[in-house]
C-alpha cells in the first residue's frame, strides 16, 4: 500500500523512516528498489542491528527522524523520489508532526509525496492551505491492526 501510493523511483533515492523489523523495506527491496538507492533512518538500536543483518547494503541510519537534517549526515541534500514514514506521529505535538511532514516533502524531489502509516480513523494532520495536502487510502484489512497509509503532497505554487 505504501508503495503503491509512494511510487518510489528505483533510479531515483527513496527514504525509509522506521523501518522497525523491515516489513516494508523488504517489499520496497522486492518491488525493485535496489538496496544502495534505499536510505533508513531507525532509532532503536535492536531494529538498527536486525536491519543491518537483513539488508546489509542498505544505507541504514540510526538516528531521529524528527532531526532529519542532523540525522541524514550525507544525505541530507539529497532529493528522494518518495518518503515512506512508520514513525508514530500521533503521539507528539501537532506543531511537531506538522514540522515533520513540512520536512520531510521539502526533501522529495518534484512529483514525490509522503506516505506515512497510521493506525487512526481520522488523519493524523489535516492539509495546511499554501503548504501540502493529504489524502487516505483504503483501510488495509490484512494488516494487523488494521492500518490506512496518509498520503501528503506539496501543494502546487
Ligand atoms: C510502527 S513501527 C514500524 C513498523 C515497521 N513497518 C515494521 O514492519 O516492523 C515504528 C518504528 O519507528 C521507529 N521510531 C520511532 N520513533 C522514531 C524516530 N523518532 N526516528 C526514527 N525511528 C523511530 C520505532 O523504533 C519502530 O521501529
């Protein structure tokens, strides 16, 4: 669903934000994304060693997904084709989350958006006039819980 939504480019750079035990940095892998074009940002050390023995190529991080500029040392210029986010952003500030989806788009190159996984009915941040929209997917039934992917997009000029 992430995916699907994202549109990672496989020529192009994709972010990874808690990628957690890799569920999804699998599908991205087998989707056709090559490891060295993928870059993941965990913050807990257990997931960052089992990610860095299941994907050994990956450009793995550990490090704060809410401190991108910090966190992604050289690749923090870097333009992404889509940034796939499993971070939980219900549990900070509304200010905070708006911040961090304002930072992640500014790092997604023209036509890239944001699709970040939420587990609640309504959306974890309504769309900012002048700044970025979103928009859900259907619910995705087989996960468990069942989970919906928020999709924010740069608002046109
Ligand atoms: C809901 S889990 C992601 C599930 C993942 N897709 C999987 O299949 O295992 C959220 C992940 O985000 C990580 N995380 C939480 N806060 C973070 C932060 N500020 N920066 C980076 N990762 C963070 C957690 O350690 C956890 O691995």
């Amino acid at each position: 669903m992430m995916i699907k939504h994202g549109r990672p480019d496989p020529e192009g750079w994709t972010l990874e934000l808690g990628p957690g035990t890799g569920v999804i940095t699998e599908e991205l892998i087998r989707s056709g994304i090559p490891q060295e074009r993928l870059v993941c940002v965990e913050f807990e050390q257990h997931f960052y060693d089992l990610l860095k023995k299941r994907f050994p190529r990956v450009n793995l991080i550990r490090g704060d997904a809410f401190d991108l500029q910090n966190t992604l040392g050289e690749f923090a210029d870097t333009k992404f084709s889509a940034v796939l986010s499993g971070v939980p952003v219900l549990l900070i500030s509304e200010e905070k989350r708006r911040r961090f989806i304002e930072d992640c788009l500014s790092r997604v190159r023209p036509g890239g958006n944001l699709t970040q996984l939420s587990y609640s009915f309504t959306s974890p941040q309504k769309s900012v006039p002048g700044s970025f929209t979103v928009e859900k997917s259907p619910w995705v039934a087989f996960n468990l819980p069942p989970g919906r992917v928020w999709i924010f997009e740069k608002e046109a000029a």
